[in-house]
C-alpha cells in the first residue's frame, strides 16, 4: 500500500512518500527557494568555452547557467563554436538545480511533460514509449499517437490552422499511459501543443534573460509525475491545496480525484506517521540494521560513501554466512537512503568482503531489485576485488541534507575541528612569530574554555616561551568563542 502526504504551510510545502507505512522518499519546496529543473528561459551566451565544447549563457539568475555541446538541439558540429557565439539569444531549459557552487544545467532539447505524454518540439516526427509498457498495450498507444500526428496538420491552440505544414515534433508515451482512452490521450497532446504555442508566442515577446516557462509547483508535479496506480490515498493537511489540487485533478487527472482526502485530524499528519522523525534520522550518518549491523553514511561534494558494518549481528552459523546476510539486508536500506536523502552523482558502497561468487551475485541483484522502485534513473557496477559497488544516479535537485542543513560554522563544513591541544600550540607558535616583529611587555590570550584550561595544564611550556620571549602571557576564557578561535593581544 502506497500513501502520499501532503503538509502545506504558508512558505513551505513537503510531499512524504510512504510505503507500508515505511517513509520512502521526502520532497519539499519551499517559496524562497523553488527548484528550477523544467523552466524554460529566453537566455543570452556570455561565453563559449571551446577547450570545454560548452558555454555560460544568462538566464537572469545569480550565476550564469552551464550549456554542453551534446545538450545542444539536432547538433551534428563537432566545435562549439559552430554552433554558439556571444551575445546570441537561445531558448534553454533547466535539467539540473544550481547545486553549491555550480550553476544550473542547461538544455535546447525543449520538452513539455504532462500526465501521460511528454512533447519534445522542433524534432522530426517521432513517437516513443516507456519501456515497462509492453505487449500489445505498447502497439495500441503508439498507433493512437502517431495517427494522431498524420491527422493534424499542425497544432495551434489545439486547432488545425489551413495553409500551413506540420510542425517538427514528437512525443514519448509515459508509463501513467498504460490503459488510458484514445480520447483522453488525445485531450493530452491537445493540451501540450497550447503550451507549447503559448511558449513560443511568449519567446517573442519577452526581453532576454527572462522566465518564459515555470513548471508546475511540488503539490501539482506530484499528481502529474509520482503518483502510480498503486496510490490508495493521497492526503493533504491544507484546505486551500485540497481544493486546487481536486480542480486540478477533475480537469487532467480525474482518475486520482476519488484518492484526494482532506486531513482534518488535530495532530499534524507528519507527527502522526513519524515523519519527522525519520527525516530527522535521515540527516545522521548512523543507520542501524535490524539485525544489529549498520551502515555508515558520508555524503560530500564529490561523492557519497556507504560502508557496511556487520556491528552487533554475530549470526548463527560462520562468519561467511554472517556476513552474507548483512550485506542482503543492507541492500534494502541502502535502496531506501539513497531515496529518502536523495543522494546523487557517484555513490560508493563498501560492502563487507564476500568469498563466494555466488553470494556476490545475490547481493547485486538484491540491491538492483531494491531500486527499482526509484525514479531516479541508476547505474550499478558489479561488486570489484575490494568489495566496493560504484553506482551513479542522477542528480536533478539537492539532496535532503543540502536542502534542510547550512555547513556547520565551527568547522565550515568539514565535520570535524580542531583539538584543543592542536589549537595550544597554534597559539605558541602565533606567540613567538609576534614577538620577533613587535617589543611588548605581556601577551593576553583570549580563547575557549577547553583551550585555556589545557593552556594552564602546559604551565611548564608557558613558563619556558615566556623566558624564550622575556614576556609575560595571560590567559582569558571567552565563554562565545568557538574552540577554534582565539584572540593574542599585546600589551
């Protein structure tokens, strides 16, 4: 059983996905901060990059936005600079959220999705299908779209205009599609066409560096993008959002209206399914196993890494067989991590060594068979010499930690500080460097708590910098500092 909550608050709105009554996945969008990834800018090049076969191109944001080659439409040069010149305008899209200091991802490969479709413009005629439609369901669509296609001349506003010759575009037939009418597949490329038409009157008349097209808002895309035929309910806490979204749904999606519930109840329906909570685990590196081994997660700018301890769990047969199975069970939550922090890019797994081939082979396909649930599209390698799995999966947004935490600013992101003994002597060496540029009768040192007790400690190595100096030193707590900071005055 699968069940969608929605928490909505005046600035905020988060999405839970939540199978069996296990949290799966976390979504949260917030005004000041709105994700990017499917807007459509009218843009301007700042500058092409040939070493790179990429340019910078100004869609009005804080940092210029980043364009390759091979996301550049029907491109068949092999230079970037066949293909793009400063100061020219182009119509771009957003694939991938600013992320740190990066800029966003651009692309010219324009495409539109809705519930059941996704029209990709100015290409020659084609029609695509999800691969997990299959049989003859798979035949069927693809005969309504591309008959759809030849009858219709062109699309304007989702009329037939005369005199004129068929647009270059095409569609890719959505998994949600499966089942669905003729009729209502029909209304759907209707729908995209008005959008792409008022896309394209818009472009004209916009200045350059401007928002041509925004992508729905997180409670929206959820009803166009996550929702499967296995969602039973799909509650909301606002009364304002139940009403949008149930107008919403009765317009494009009128199979999902009957699954909307307006949640009224006095306990915040996140408390109520320890939401909360577990995104609040979500945010450690500890993850324990239930049979007493855990994982050890470290996300950085480059990469993730994910090691697997066997703990407490001694199993009850041999150690082969101990570790076996705590490699199996971690598949699973490895699967349900990568979700619910939504971790992206490269992702290193150590799992624990395994002689058997055989037992290898299991715990791939255990953790492939565990992420097929994941719409994010990954990669896996098999498991090298040294245990280690690579995997990459795509990044289209921040991860959880990103989007909830700040670096911390007493070690400024690198997770740990400075001992006090480090900083002791740190502040010897400050001590000696001074007194060799400045003549001063005393040195008064303002520092942490931790710092000044260990300092009073070393009164024997204070006693022989003073007499190397022929100065005084005293020592003050300032009770704000930081451990890592410290303050050497002359007197």
């Amino acid at each position: 059983m699968e069940e969608v909550l929605i928490n909505v608050t005046p600035r905020e709105t988060r999405v839970a996905m939540v199978e069996n009554g296990v949290l799966q996945e976390v979504l949260i969008e917030r005004a000041s901060k709105r994700g990017l990834v499917g807007n459509i800018y009218k843009g301007k090049v700042c500058r092409v990059l040939p070493g790179m076969q990429a340019a910078f191109v100004d869609i009005g944001l804080e940092r210029a936005a980043f364009l390759h080659i091979g996301d550049i439409n029907n491109n068949a040069a092999h230079n970037i600079s066949q293909v793009l010149h400063d100061g020219q305008n182009l119509l771009v899209q957003v694939i991938k959220n600013p992320l740190g200091t990066k800029g966003a991802r651009l692309t010219t490969q324009i495409s539109i999705p809705s519930r059941y479709l996704v029209l990709i413009p100015e290409i020659t005629t084609n029609v695509g299908v999800s691969q997990r439609i299959v049989g003859e369901e798979r035949g069927r669509l693809l005969n309504i779209v591309n008959s759809y296609l030849n009858g219709n001349p062109v699309f304007s506003c989702g009329k037939i205009e005369e005199n004129q010759t068929k647009p270059r575009c095409g569609f890719i037939i959505r998994t949600a599609a499966e089942g669905i009418s003729e009729l209502t597949l029909q209304s759907d490329m209707d729908f995209l066409c008005r959008v792409w038409h008022s896309i394209l009157e818009k472009t004209k008349n916009s200045k350059t560096m401007s928002l041509i097209y925004e992508d729905f808002p997180l409670k929206i895309r959820v009803m166009r993008d996550l929702v499967g035929m296995t969602v039973e309910k799909i509650r909301i806490d606002s009364r304002e959002t139940f009403v949008e979204m149930s107008k919403f749904s009765e317009e494009f999606v009128p199979e999902l209206l009957p699954l909307l519930e307006h949640y009224t109840g006095e306990r915040p329906i996140f408390e109520l399914y320890n939401i909360e909570e577990e995104i609040d685990r979500a945010l450690h590196q500890h993850v324990d196993l239930k049979s007493g081994g855990y994982l050890v997660i470290d996300q950085t700018e480059a990469m993730t890494t994910i090691d697997v301890n066997t703990g407490k769990f001694v199993g009850h047969r041999n150690l082969e067989e101990t570790i076996f199975k705590t490699n199996l069970e971690a598949t699973q939550a490895i699967a349900r991590q990568i979700r619910l922090r939504n971790l992206g890019g490269i992702i290193i797994v150590d799992f624990i060594d395994m002689i058997d081939s055989e037992h290898r082979r299991q715990v791939i396909r255990s953790l492939e068979k565990s992420l097929e649930k994941d719409h994010a599209k990954t990669y896996i390698s098999d498991i090298s010499a040294l245990g280690l799995v690579q995997m990459t999966r795509k990044r289209t947004r921040e991860s959880l930690e990103q989007m909830l935490c700040d670096p911390c600013p007493l070690c400024h992101g690198r997770g740990t500080i400075k001992s006090p003994e480090t900083i002791c002597y740190e502040i010897f060496r400050e001590i000696m460097r001074e007194a060799k540029q400045f003549e001063a009768q005393q040195f008064l040192v303002y520092a942490s708590q931790p710092v000044v007790e260990l300092l009073i400690e070393e009164s024997e190595t204070v006693d022989q910098l003073e007499k190397f100096i022929g100065c005084n030193i005293k020592f003050q707590i300032e009770n704000f500092y930081p451990q890592e900071q410290y303050d050497i005055v002359l007197i």
